[in-house]
C-alpha cells in the first residue's frame, strides 16, 4: 500500500479582524450605590449583596427613565467571580430583581467583565435579538462571606511556603521588574496615585477624598516591597450598574447616549503567538489596538482614559500598552500630566483606589464614570470638551497564572 500526502491550505492567523459594533449600542443608563465597608464588626449597620445589587439597579432604571418590565424578554449580564465562589448566578439575579430576561450573560472574566460585556451586549443588541440590556454587579465583603476554598497546589506547595501571599506579593515582582528594565522610580508612579486622589477629592461619592502627595506616597507603609499601601486596591461593599440601548431606542429615553464606539478583547494573551513576549506587556496591547481601530480613533483624539487600576503599576503599565508613549518612556511620565487639567486626564472620578472596589464589580466604575464624563455630568471634576473617552477592565484568574482577560471599549457622546 503506499503512502499517501496530505496537504492542508490551512494558515493561522493569531488575530483575526473581528466584527464591528460601532455605534450600535449606546449606554442610557447608570446607577452606583454609596461606597462603604461596614458589616465586619458586631452591632454596624449592613447591607448584603442582594439589596446592593436591587439598589444599583432601581438607580440606573430612574436614570434612564425605564421600569422592571421593560427588560422582560430583554438582556442581563452579570459580574461574576470565576476564580472563586461567587455571591450570585445570571439567574439568580433575575429572580432578585424579578424579571424575566430573553438572554443572560456571565461576565465571568473577573474585573474585566463589566467592559467585556459591554461588547457581548452591543453584538446581541446589534443583531436584532433585544434592544435592551442590563449590566449589574455587587459584592459586600464585609458584611458576608461566600467561602475560600482550598488554594491550588501549586500556590499551596511552592508559592505560600517562600513568602508569596497572594496578589500583593505576585504584583510586587511585575513592579520591581518595572524599575530595574526601565529605570521606573516612586517618583513616577507616584504621580499617578496624586492625579487620581486629587480627581477623588473633587468626586463626592469617593471614600478617600484627602488630597496626598508624591512624598506622602513614597511613606505610605510598605505591603510587599516595592509595593505601598498607597498603590493598593480599596475592598469595598457596593453596587454597580448600566443600561444599554439599541440607537434607535437610546435616542427616545432621558438621558443624552454615550455610544460604544470600538471594542477589544484578549484572553491568555502569552499563549500560542505570543509566547515567550515581553512579561511586561499585557493583552491591553492587543485589544487597545482592535477597539480603537474599530473606533477609528487616534490617540490624540481621546479625551480622557479611565484604567483598571487594582495597582498603581498596573495603571502604569496600560498607558504604555495602549501606545500613549513607548514602553519605559519615563520622560513621558516626567512630562505628562495626568489630572483634568494636564495632556491625558485617568481616572477622572479616582478610580477604584480611591472609591473602592465591590469585587468584580469594581471594574464598572470605570464605565460609569465615563458615561459622566461624555455626558458632561463630571462636575467639578469635568473634563473640558470630552467627547471620547477609553476604559479598560482586567481580570486576572487567579493571580500568578496565565489565566486573564484584557478588555477595551472606546466611548463617545457621538457616532
């Protein structure tokens, strides 16, 4: 019997061009509860996820000018932990806040799942299949607790052992690979944190509202070397939540439409073509890319960035992967200056450092308070003109592993 040749035409192509959805969905709705952390001592007043997230929602319906039962038949989309126990499912929401959805969506993508859904919601709205959406998030993890687990083995047996205590420990080294390659220093980062506290003590709704300063960064209480209590994440109970609308039906509700103008995402971005790359480059790179693209904008025409920033560092490390300056371009951050007044305005509401993050749900503020901002609704903390703004969401699951979501949305007040 001979042999027989087999030949394929098959090519891999690692980034395929993906659909567009501009301007076929508009935000017209946001709701975020009041920031707090009580519950965890005996006797304080407390909340439990379910009224946090009944709370978010009733805000974001009278913001929009909508009722419960204009979302039967219509889209739910829920922020939900993948890499340990979550508060509630998709359905487990519609029954807490009685209604009957025609289609739901997990954003189980960790804090990259309130800007993940904002694409997965635009393509459903933008085939025909609803009209409406809703994105809703809480978590209240000072007044419940939904169980640890038990931690892999590899982080029980090869990690924990020599010191390395979760994400703290994990995000100290990315830091400190930062400032040896590029010569990154506190200074630096140091500005970050002052811009986004000084655009928190202009924001009302902000649980940390005193000004600081760069010096004042640099002696914040070290937590894993380099990292300070200052580059930290602030837990926090709360909920979150936002309504998008076909542009049809955005155009004849209360508020002006914030459209969804371009939209990346990557998954295990080190993976297959992009293994052995850079560790210091995330998959923001690549969905930034894809979503401005869609977007057909150019880094000079966006006003405002409203960044995942569980880190200070992490912060850092968006603005270079986004292509706002070369990476370890420090002169940029010498230069730049980040607040409502500078070249490059972030986290123009404080960011979830300075506001606190509900769990998965923290990344929504970023979405709410672009919709703000492109609403002209920023108040003191206004951004002049904006009429395009970025968000990202990054969901790391579980730390120390290749297991992460980079998400990116492009936002305008116009199409």
């Amino acid at each position: 019997m001979g042999s027989v040749e087999i030949k394929t035409t098959l090519k891999y192509d690692p980034w395929p061009t993906t659909m567009s959805i501009r301007g076929k969905a508009a935000i017209v709705g946001i709701g975020e509860t009041p920031t707090d952390r009580l519950g965890s001592k005996p006797g304080e007043p407390r909340n439990s996820s379910a009224e946090y997230l009944s709370w978010a929602l009733h805000l974001a319906l009278e913001n929009a000018g909508l009722s419960l039962k204009d979302f039967n038949g219509q889209g739910l989309g829920v922020t939900i932990p993948t890499a340990y126990p979550q508060p509630f499912w998709p359905e487990e929401v519609a029954e807490i806040v009685g209604i009957t959805p025609g289609m739901l969506f997990a954003g189980g993508t960790g804090g990259a799942g309130s800007v993940s859904l904002l694409g997965q919601m635009s393509a459903a709205i933008n085939s025909g299949m609803i009209d409406l959406a809703l994105c809703i998030g809480a978590a209240a993890p000072f007044s419940e607790h939904h169980g640890g687990g038990i931690q892999p083995g590899d982080m029980r047996d090869f990690e924990i052992p020599f010191g390395t205590m979760g994400p703290n420990s994990k995000i100290a080294m990315v830091m400190r690979r930062h400032m040896h390659q590029y010569g990154t220093t506190l200074d630096h980062l140091g500005k970050i944190a002052v811009a986004g506290r000084y655009h928190a003590s202009l924001n009302p709704a902000a649980y940390l509202r005193k000004p600081i300063t760069i010096q004042g960064y640099k002696e914040s209480r070290l937590v894993a070397d380099p990292i300070r209590l200052l580059d930290c994440v602030l837990p926090a109970n709360g909920g979150k939540a936002y309504i998008l609308a076909s542009p049809e039906r955005a155009k004849k509700l209360r508020k002006p439409p914030v459209y969804i103008l371009g939209f990346g995402e990557r998954s295990n971005p080190s993976y297959g073509p992009r293994a052995g790359s850079d560790a210091l480059v995330m998959g923001i790179a690549d969905a930034g890319k894809v979503a401005m693209e869609m977007a057909s904008v150019r880094h000079s025409d966006i006003n405002f960035l409203e960044l995942y920033d569980d880190y200070i560092i992490v912060v850092y490390l968006q603005i270079e992967d986004l292509g706002f300056c070369a990476k370890g371009d420090i002169g940029y951050f010498e230069r730049t200056d980040f607040t409502i007044k500078g070249q490059l305005p972030i986290q123009t509401g404080g960011g979830m450092i300075n506001c606190g993050q509900p769990s998965t749900a923290g990344g929504m503020l970023h979405v709410l308070e672009a919709a703000r901002q492109l609403r002209g609704e920023g108040g003191d903390r206004q951004v002049p003109g904006a009429k395009i703004g970025l968000v990202t969401g990054l969901g790391v699951l579980p730390y120390g592993k290749n297991l992460g979501c980079c998400a990116v949305a492009v936002l305008g007040n116009q199409v």
